[in-house]
C-alpha cells in the first residue's frame, strides 16, 4: 500500500450488502461476491443500469422532480437484477401488510394494548424499522455493509484495495444509501396525518427530491452517519472483509481495461 495518498481521480463505486456477500456497482461493470464453501466466488459482468450519454438527455435527467424518477428507476433496476434483494423486498411488502392488518385486529380490543395495536397500525414505519435494524445490526448484512464501505473507502484514500487498507478504512461513509433512512421515516410518519391516496405515491418524489437538496449537508450526513454506525453496519470480521476486498479488485480489474466482463473467479479464502 503507498504511504502516501494518489491524487489522481478515482471512480465512483456503490454497493448492496446481502446475507453472504455483497454486490459491488461501478461506473460500467458490477459484480456480485459471496462465500461458499471454503471458496470466494466472484463475478463480474456489465452493469445492468443503462447510461445516458447524451448531453441533453444527461441534463434533463438532473431536473427536479425528473431526477426522482431516474432515481427510482435506477434503485428498481438493482433490486430486480438482484434475485436475493427482489425476494427480500416482495417479502418486506408482505410483512408490512401483515403486519398492519394484525395491528388494526389488535386495536380494536381496547385498553392500553389495543391503544398501541392502534398506534402501530397508523405508524406501521416504526416497529418495521426496528426490525429492519435488529435484522442489519444482528446479522451477516450488517457485516457485509460494513466491510463494503471499508473497501470503497480503502479505494477512494489509497487508489488501490488491500487488506491493510480496507481494515483501517472506516465503515462509515457519507455516500451510503441507508442516508435516506431518515426522509423515508419522517415521509412515512406524515402518511396517516395527510390522509390523501396520491401521498402514497408522492412521497417517493418528496423523499428523493429532499434528498437530493438535503443530503450533502452536515446535519444530514450527521445523522446519516449515526445511522450507519449505530443500526445499519457491523464492524466486518476479516472473513467478510476480504470478500468485499477481492470483489473490489476484480471489479476494478474490469472498470480499468485490464479484464472483460462476464468472468466468473473463485478463490480460496484464507480467513
């Protein structure tokens, strides 16, 4: 690893942790990693999110309002080109809907528990997002989050991904999706006070365009980092970390002309 930080541009990653590994998103390849017996299995392919190349369709893309619906978009690409992730939301959906459906029986007991059957059932958001934290803090999601960010991180500082670097890279990044956490609650928490169908749809617009103007301040990434340091990701033990550290590398491999898409590797894991 340099001793010194290179001051050359770097590329833009993104990633998404799963169960047993994480999938890692660049500029024009993506791959997915994940261990399976004794082994590290990689692949990489070109990624399944369209680029726009042309100037104005690239500017108009960055209106308002018009750069919520490429941001959707784009989100809904990644979960339906993800089996694993597309399973977990259908499944998410149907527990919400259960869950609220229980909640309105619950509510209509009386008394102070069916008050906070009654509750739960019009701020179904809160005890989800329990859930939702227990199942990242608790589990190997949280792990493989972590270990993603200390990759992408140990890239962007050093120009390169080793082991050495990723470990002393911070799991906490200013980029993280889960940022948007906080938009999404507090859009969720104004659903039954508004009372009008259509804000079942708009808030996703109001979400991302918050977002966009909101989330690059300080209180924001604040809270975002709090997000991710307390519920959202898990100090990696090494058998996650160079996971993360040998999909970063393949997948860099590609982004930089040296491999094409498509290859599949595994290698043996030390850890």
């Amino acid at each position: 690893m340099a001793g010194e930080t290179v001051k050359e541009e770097r590329l833009q990653f993104g990633g998404m942790a799963r169960w047993d590994g994480l999938d890692l998103f660049g500029p024009n390849y993506m791959s997915v990693a994940y261990r399976k017996d004794g082994e590290i299995h990689v692949k990489v392919e070109p990624s399944s999110i369209p680029k726009i190349e042309n100037p104005l369709a690239l500017r108009i893309s960055r209106l308002p309002i018009l750069r919520s619906v490429f941001f959707w978009a784009r989100l809904l690409i990644q979960v339906v080109g993800s089996l694993w992730t597309l399973v977990f939301f259908a499944a998410t959906m149907v527990v919400l809907w259960l869950f609220v459906r229980l909640m309105e029986f619950g509510g209509g007991g009386g008394g102070p528990l069916g008050g906070l059957f009654s509750f739960f059932a019009e701020f179904p958001i809160l005890p989800i997002m329990i859930v939702f934290f227990a199942g990242m803090k608790l589990s190997p999601i949280g792990r493989y989050h972590g270990a993603e960010h200390k990759a992408v991180a140990a890239y962007e500082k050093y120009g390169e991904v080793t082991m050495q670097g990723a470990k002393s890279s911070s799991r906490i990044h200013p980029r993280c999706g889960t940022n948007i956490l906080s938009y999404i609650v507090l859009a969720a928490l104004l659903d039954p006070l508004i009372g009008w169908w259509a804000y079942a749809f708009l808030q996703f617009i109001l979400i991302s365009e918050a977002w966009f103007i909101f989330g690059g301040t300080r209180p924001s990434i604040a809270i975002g980092n709090v997000f991710q340091k307390y519920l959202t990701t898990t100090e990696p033990r090494r058998a996650e970390l160079e996971v993360a550290v040998e999909s970063m590398n393949r997948l860099l491999e590609a982004e930089q002309g040296r491999t094409g898409g498509g290859k599949r590797v595994r290698v043996p894991a030390r850890y």
